[in-house]
C-alpha cells in the first residue's frame, strides 16, 4: 500500500487538515485586506506620484500574497484527497513510496525524492 502505519497515517492527515484550516484563515484575511486596498477614490486622485505607486505596490503585494495562500491551499487539498483512494504517500511520477520521514517534512510532498531530485535537474 503506501508503507505508512495507521499511526503516520493519522498524524500525517491531521497535520494537513490543520494546514489546510489555518490556510483558509489565512486566505480569509488575505481577502479582507485586498477589499481594504482599494483604488483611490475620485478625490484621492490628485495624490502625488510617489503615494499613487505606494498605492499600486501595496495591491500588488497583498494581490501576491493571496494568490500565493490559494495556491498552497489547493496543494494541502490536493494531499488531503489522496487520503480517499489510499495513493497518499506513493510518488505521483513513479508510484513508489515516498517514506516517512520526507511525509513528515512536507506532508504535502507528491514525489519521492528520487523523482523529486530528477524534477529539479530538468529544471536548471
């Protein structure tokens, strides 16, 4: 099966699901604070250059940080369905187990390192 024992296993998940809880706190916030950053209005137009790109830098990094959570959010997720059909914990490339104690350093992780290593390789 995947080589973890009921105790990993149960570790494993309720780590993810409270990564995944305290990913929607945060993408709520992230949310919040992007309705916060808000285009200036009709009077706050004439502001000067540099507090109109203060402005832009601002959207775009509380943008940036959303977009980032939402990601990791659908990673977490993504782990957590592998719970359902029992491929949680087998590489997603090559279908060999990805081990213990790499789990319990990224529980998200999809590949073993074997595969994870070749993937960053092909990268550079």
């Amino acid at each position: 099966m995947n080589g973890l024992d009921d105790i990993e296993w149960t570790a494993l998940r309720e780590r993810l699901e409270r990564a995944r809880a305290a990913l929607l706190s945060q993408l709520a916030d992230d949310l919040d604070r992007s309705a916060d950053v808000r285009a200036p209005a009709p009077h706050e137009v004439e502001a000067s250059p540099a507090d109109n790109a203060s402005q832009r830098t601002l959207n775009a990094l509380v943008h940036e940080a959303a977009e980032h959570t939402a990601r990791q959010l659908h990673i977490v997720r993504h782990a957590l369905a592998k719970f359902d059909d029992q491929r949680y914990g087998l590489c997603e490339r090559c279908g060999e187990l990805i081990g213990y104690s790499r789990l319990n350093a990224r529980p998200e992780a999809r590949l073993c390192i074997a595969c994870q290593t070749l993937q960053e390789q092909r990268r550079r």
